[in-house]
C-alpha cells in the first residue's frame, strides 16, 4: 500500500456530464492506496431551484444559501450525487463511503457571519476542524471517504460550505496522519502559462519561481487565488498540491506546487 | 456498555412532525450501548414529486419508482432526511453516521422482478445482502448507523427498498454480531387487543399464544403481516421484537414478540 495518503477534488465539470464522470470513477477506482474523493455540485442543484421555483442567488461566485436553497443543496449534493457516485464506486470494486460533514462528525464548519454579506446558511472550515482519527479510522479499514460539501455546525445545523476549501482542509488534516498529496482536477490541463494555449501547462511551480512567474504576468486572474490556496495548504503541512485535467487523471500531468 | 444491540426503525409519522422527530432524537441519543436507526420517508418524497410535476404511483403500498423518481427518493431519503437527523443526533452528543446501502456496500438490494408488477427501481434484501463485519466496524469504534431505504444492486445501480424490510434484515445480520433486539416505532402503542381502544396494547405475544390471538380475531387485517414479520426476524436469529409508539421509546411499553 503507498504510503500516501491521495485527496482529489472534482468539480461541476465531471459531475455534469455522466460520460466524464464514468471515466473519471473507473480511473479513480484503480488507484492504488489510501485516498479521499471531494466533490462539488455541478449545475443540477441550480436546476432543481429553478424547476421549484426558488431563485439562485450568487455573490461574487458563492451561493447565497437561505433555508430551501439548504435543503436542495442538501439533497442534490449528500443526496443524489453522492450516492451516484459512491454507487459507482462500489460497483468498480472500491469500497467508498459517502460522508457529508455530520456523518461521523467529520467536518465541523462555522456559520460564516452576516456582515459584510450575508450568505445565510454558508459554512466556513478550518483544518481543526476536520475530524481525522474518524478519517484515519476510515482509511485503515480499506474505505475510500467520498465527502461533499454540506458539512454541520455541531449544534445540529446543516450549512453549504465550498467544495475546494472542504478538500484544502482535509488534505491538511490528512498530513496528520502521513504524507498527503492534494489534486484539483478542472476542465483545462493545469496552470497555463498562456492563457490561450491549451498545450502551455506550467509543469511545476514552487516558491522559488511563484513570485517570478507573478511579476512577469505568467500567472495572473482567477488562477492566482488557486495558486495562493495551494501554497496555503503546503505551508499547513500537505506534501503537494497538483492542478489537472480530470480526464487526466491518472497521466503525470498537470501543474504540481510544491515547498 | 450494553451487551445488546438495539435495531430501531421510524416511519412518517415521525419524520413528517418536526417537533416528534426532535423528541425521538433526544430520547434514541440517550439509549447506551450499540444502536441502529433506520428511517422511511415520510410524506416529503411524495410532495417533492408532485412540485416537480412528476406523478405517484403507489400500488399496494408500494411507490412505483421510475428514474426521475429514484432521483427524488435518494435526494429526500438519503440526502435531506438522513443528513437533518444526523446533524441532530451530532447535536445530542450521538456519534451517528448517515449510510445509504452503497456506502461501505452495507447493504445489497436485488431489483424486484418486473414479473408480475414492474415497480421499476425497486429493490428487495436478504439477510445476506447486509454486511455485518462493516456494521460491526462502526459499532466498535463508537459510532451510530443511521439507515436510509435506498441501497445499491453492486452494479451501479440504487434500489428504493422498504424500510420495514431494511429493519428487519439488518436486525437479522446484527444477531451474528450479537445479542439483537428490533424495534418499530409507529403512531400507536402497540399491538391493540380492540383497536379502537388505544389502552388495550397487548403487552407480548409469543408463537405458544399467538395462534390464540389470531384465531379468536383479536390480532387480524393491517397488524397480522407486522406480527407475522416480526416471528420471521425472530426465527432467523433476532432476540426479541417490540412494536410500539415513537412518543415512548425509553419507556416499558409497546408488545414484545418473542419466541
């Protein structure tokens, strides 16, 4: 068994679409060792508000969680597409677990307070907030956790919490218990160093050249809060954080952070 | 810590009424030793479809399940309702942990035979089909199942199960692990010897007096195919099953089938 602990992210582009999120399952199936799946929500919590008539607020990307957008959150990600996936799993011979934070106490979040914004049932994580003798208990008994990201406050309150920031704090907790490697798979190949060429995957990237690769341009926009949150997670204690195509999964690819 | 384990199922009649169900959770929280919940529906799934615009149908009883209602099913069962009372159960100091039957494989349906109603994604279990070590894994190491009826065929695929029928196998697979007592909580106190007179709750039956009560017509219509299950589960290995109010979980009451 490796010595390492695997924890990898999967967004709204494999979970909307069943072909790549198939291939994505048989290929996640086959990895060997200890690891952790986190997933995102997709498009399908968005449609069924809309099919119920409850209107999708978003501020500055997150979703604006009032009590019935709770419940629909609650129900598409801890509820169908969780169990799809965890359904899929099984059926490739990977003995997964479907959690939500509540479940075996496993991520306690913190109501993120009203003012400036107030986002309602939103939940914020910290790495302590992870439960990883649960987690250790889990992996040591061959499971394979498959976490979304609805996790509790402990006082018996769901809350809606980001999916990347789930997997950050995980990935932390994890390095607790041995080496951690933490994997973000999106729609593009990595970190490029043009934007429009798909080809232009930055290999590597550690503090060393980060800031280089800052002041010349190379990495600039939305990839930059990325970046920073890998970096973050390096310094709590996780080995390496990779940035890939979920179709590439189990290729050497992909943008890798390192110390 | 109880030598027992102690299997207890809720219907709607709980899960429908907030404040029955925040009740039900104080007192299950306050049970020791090795505990199962298991919970129906409810009315909500039958809501949900309906502000979806898709049409129940039930025959016998039983929801006939096409695709877009196993997705609505598995949203409110094993999203929605299993999460809230997890969530609840935290709240109360209970380390529960919500499962689907595909999470750690714990349980395996068989789809029913379309032959001689096609109920679509409908699944029924053996005792087999439960998967006992894994449930014992989680009782030794503290933790509470908390089983929703939707379970998986191994393939890929969820099964919308019956509830009851839930109970009674994982009841059936505890009494490997150990002493097991199976409990149904529903809205009366027990098994009535006049049914319109909610006092006269028959205290136990056991199969020496059994034959009586149903040959003089004090047990018959709806209550037979219970008291009937109930010898099943207790011919294949379970202890002692009692059928009584939710209202009065830690109290003396309710009838208690035994051998």
């Amino acid at each position: 068994m490796s010595p390492e602990i695997k924890v990898i992210k999967i967004g709204g582009n494999v979970i909307d679409n069943p072909e790549a999120l198939q291939s994505f399952v048989k290929d996640f199936a086959t990895i060997p060792g200890r690891k952790i799946l986190i997933h995102g929500g997709g498009k399908e919590a968005t449609r069924l508000s809309g099919r119920l008539g409850i209107e999708t607020q978003m501020i500055d990307g997150r979703r604006v969680t009032d009590r019935a957008t709770l419940d629909v959150v609650t129900m598409v990600y801890a509820g169908m597409i969780n169990k799809r996936i965890v359904a899929m799993l099984q059926a490739e011979g990977c003995d997964a677990i479907g959690l939500s934070g509540a479940d075996g106490n496993v991520i306690r979040a913190c109501r993120r307070p009203a003012v400036p914004v107030d986002y309602g049932f939103v939940g914020d994580i910290h790495a302590d907030g992870v439960n990883h003798r649960f987690i250790s208990m889990l992996l040591y008994n061959g499971l394979t956790p498959v976490l979304c990201a609805i996790n509790h406050d402990g006082c018996g309150e769901l809350l809606n919490c980001n999916a990347d920031s789930v997997a950050s704090a995980v990935a932390v907790a994890c390095s607790r218990i041995g080496l951690t490697s933490l994997t973000f798979c999106f729609e593009k190949g990595g970190v490029l160093a043009d934007i429009n060429d798909d080809n232009s995957v930055i290999r590597s990237i550690s503090s060393e050249n980060y800031s280089a690769l800052k002041s010349d341009g190379t990495i600039s926009g939305g990839m930059l809060p990325k970046v920073d949150n890998a970096f973050k997670a390096i310094s709590e204690g996780v080995n390496s954080v990779t940035i890939k195509s979920s179709a590439d999964l189990l290729a050497d690819s992909g943008t890798t952070i390192t110390k």
